[in-house]
C-alpha cells in the first residue's frame, strides 16, 4: 500500500504541470548528492527522498537556475526551467526542452566547471571594479520608504566622518512621486542634483532602485496603454492573442497593485531604457538597482507582445541594462 500511495502522489506531481512536454526518469547512483536548483533552498541539500521544486515561475523568492549539479561529476541542465523529484532513488524531472544530462569528471568542481564552460559561460566584460573594491551602502536600511535628501546626506556625510570609505551608493524606494514617473518628488528632494553632485564630491557613485511596475491611473500609464507597452490580460481566455487583447494585466506585489511594462517588446524596452537615461543626463546618476522584475509577477493569464515564460520575462527585465548602457 505504501508504493501505491507513492506511486500516486508522483503521478500527481508529474500530470499538475501543463507547460512540460517532456518528462525523464534518472537513477541516483549510490553515495550519489545532488544541489542546485534555488538559493533559498540550500537548507533542503543534498535533496532527500520526497524533495520536489517547480523552477517554473518561481525562484523561491531568491536566485535561481535550471541546473542541477551532484557528488558524483554528474549535472543537468536546461535553458528553460523544469520541476524535478526525488523519489526512490530517482531524480524525475518535467521540463519544456529536453534536458542535458551530462557527467564530467568525479566531483561537484569538475561538473561545475564543465558545465559553465559550455553553456554559461563568463562573457569576459567586468563591472565596474567599484562594486567589488569599495562598499556598497544602501538608503533603504536606514530610511526604508523615507527616502529623502536630508537623511540620505546625513547618511553619507556620517559614512566619511566615521573614517569608512566612499564606494556605492543605492538609494532605495520612494524616491520618484509614484512608479512610472521618472523624476526624483519634490517635496523630499528640493534639489536632487544637487545631492547627487554633494555626493560625487565625497566620492561615491550614485545609484537609484528602479522596478518595472507602472501606476495604473497616471499619464505615464494612459500613455503606455496606448502604445501597447504593457502586459495584458487575457480575462480567462488561454488563447487569447497579444493583437486582439485590450485589458492591462495588473500585478499585485509588495507594494500594492500596479501595470507591468511588458520587455518582450522592443518598444517597451526603448521606452524604458529612455527613463534612465533620462536621469542620467538630468541628476548625474551614475547606476541603476533593478528590483522586482522576479518570474512569480508575470502571471500565466498575462499576455505579451512575444510569447515567454515568466522565466523569460524577468530575464528581459534583468537585462534591460545593455539596452542602457550600449547607448
């Protein structure tokens, strides 16, 4: 009766996701320890028996990869996500493109190694060097949402008298009068260039949080709505097309309910790229911190100019950055 009950309960975890057409059973050698897959799910490694995690959509609020690594020399890997198993001294897993299964080597080490080389590999450009040598400070553990340019220089000037070094500075959330209006609100920063070059003097650069959300009742939005550049809806309709859809898909996230720029477009990433720059040329900012673009905010009943995985989507919105710096 136990392998029945098992047996049905991974049949039901193996039929639950609709978007894998693909499925493959593969044995755990013995002393053999797999890792991999989320961040936030390292306490969980090495997988035991009854372990299971859909990628799909889902970074278990941290990074993630479809890539699955083991003891023994052996990974697996996708360029799309994949749910997996553990069950009975069997890895199955369910995914959209067939996975690789590859064994290099007899240790995690030669795995990783093989495994980057061929299909992550490093692209050879480096950050700039200051977000390695130098700290990065951030307003949001000072001011969480009152983000203001008194405090912010108050922060920074203590940073110098205390005898730490200049390096990044991020400043956080509510910095702008609303989401989509790329302006830094008068009524906390009477004159933000001025910080900005304040800042420049005591010698660090300067960054600004930035997310894809959009409010849905300003001009940015009407504007955007208009031009197509945000994600629909498609009102219970799976097959509805991107030409023929007419409702904005709004997103509930941490901070409320808001309109999502659709990155699929390239319109939408002009658009976009086009903000930053903005401030850039105006304030002197120096960077940009991209938050909440995760997979779990694109919904399986949005629609997008191209069609993407939720995956997809938040690598278009994490890459968004070429487009700016390229200019």
């Amino acid at each position: 009766m136990k392998t029945f009950l098992i047996a049905i309960i991974l049949l039901s975890f193996l039929d639950s996701y609709a978007q894998f057409r693909y499925s493959d059973s593969i044995p755990i050698e013995p002393n053999e320890k797999w890792f991999g897959g989320a961040v936030n799910e390292g306490s969980s490694m090495p997988f035991s028996n009854g372990y299971h995690l859909n990628l799909y959509g889902n970074t278990v609020g941290n990074q993630a990869s479809p890539f699955l690594i083991s003891t023994t020399g052996r990974f697996i890997w996708s360029d799309q996500p994949f749910a997996f198993t553990v069950n009975q001294n069997i890895l199955y897993i369910q995914s959209i493109d067939k996975i690789t299964v590859e064994k290099r080597g007899n240790t995690m080490a030669t795995a990783y190694q093989a495994a980057s080389k061929k299909y992550f590999p490093a692209s050879g450009k480096t950050p700039d060097t200051l977000l390695f040598s130098s700290p990065q400070y951030n307003t949001w553990i000072e001011l969480i949402y009152n983000q203001n340019q008194q405090d912010i220089l108050k922060y920074a000037h203590a940073i110098i008298d205390n005898g730490f070094p200049p390096g990044v500075l991020m400043i956080d959330d509510n910095w702008m009068p609303y989401y989509g209006r790329f302006e830094f609100r008068k009524d906390r920063f009477p004159d933000a260039k001025g910080m900005v070059n304040e800042l420049h003097k005591l010698g660090f650069k300067v960054m600004i949080w930035v997310c894809p959300f959009i409010r849905p009742d300003g001009e940015e939005f009407r504007a955007l709505l208009q031009q197509r550049l945000l994600l629909f809806d498609n009102k219970g309709d799976a097959a509805l097309q991107w030409h023929n859809a007419k409702t904005p898909a709004i997103i509930r996230w941490w901070n409320g309910y808001s309109a999502e720029m659709d990155f699929t477009n390239p319109e939408a990433v002009k658009w976009y790229s086009a903000q930053l720059k903005k401030m850039q040329d105006e304030y002197g900012i120096d960077g940009f911190k991209l938050d909440a673009g995760d997979p779990e905010y694109y919904p399986p009943t949005s629609v997008s100019y191209k069609k993407a995985t939720p995956n997809e989507q938040c690598e278009a919105w994490g890459t968004i950055w070429a487009d700016v710096s390229s200019k």
